[in-house]
C-alpha cells in the first residue's frame, strides 16, 4: 500500500508510506483516484518512517495536491512538507523571486 487513510469529521488524514518510485506510479495514481473526498474539506499529509518518496512520486502527489485544492479542500502538512515534495513545490512555483531569466541574446557554444 501506499498510503493511510483516515476520514475524520471532513478531515482526511494522509500517511504516505511504502515506495512513491516511477515504476509504482500507475498504481499509486490510481489509488489516489480511489480516495473519497465528497465530505473532505482538509486532507493532512504525513510520513510513515518506511516512506521512499522519489522525485516521480513527489511530482504525482505534487498534481494531486494542486486537483485537491481547485476542489476548494485544504492541505496541511503536520510534520512538515516532505523534502521531495517541496523541492518539487519549488521548482514549479510561478513566483520565484530568485528565478534567472535566461539573456534574450545568448546562444549556446
């Protein structure tokens, strides 16, 4: 399995666990697909200590967390954001202040 999950009182409590690796992410994705959110209004991701969450894995969860939000449910993260993940949330953010537009005129060698 790859997760835990637990519904209380409109809140969804997460555990990542296992192996979130590229050759796992078809299962993964569509056991995501399987979560019952109709009465969900916060989901708290957490981590199991067994959890390998790869750069893949964090990339899917990264699309779901981003679905989960337009659906107007809140994430929150009570040990902290998963260093993958947030690498991840990183990288794709579209209001880095300390990303370098590449010069208008450069060419490669």
């Amino acid at each position: 399995m790859f997760y835990r999950a637990t519904l209380r009182e409109g809140s969804l409590q997460l555990t990542l666990e296992g192996d979130w690796l590229a050759g796992e992410l078809g299962q993964i994705e569509a056991s995501l697909y399987d979560l019952t959110l109709s009465s969900c209004s916060t989901i708290e991701i957490g981590t199991a200590p067994d959890l390998r969450l790869e750069l893949s894995g964090a990339w899917l969860l990264y699309d779901f967390i981003e679905r989960w939000r337009t659906q107007g449910i809140s994430i929150s993260y009570p040990q902290g954001v998963p260093p993958t993940l947030q690498l991840v949330t990183e990288t794709l953010s579209a209001n880095r202040s300390d990303f370098i537009e590449p010069e208008k005129n450069f060419r490669p060698v």
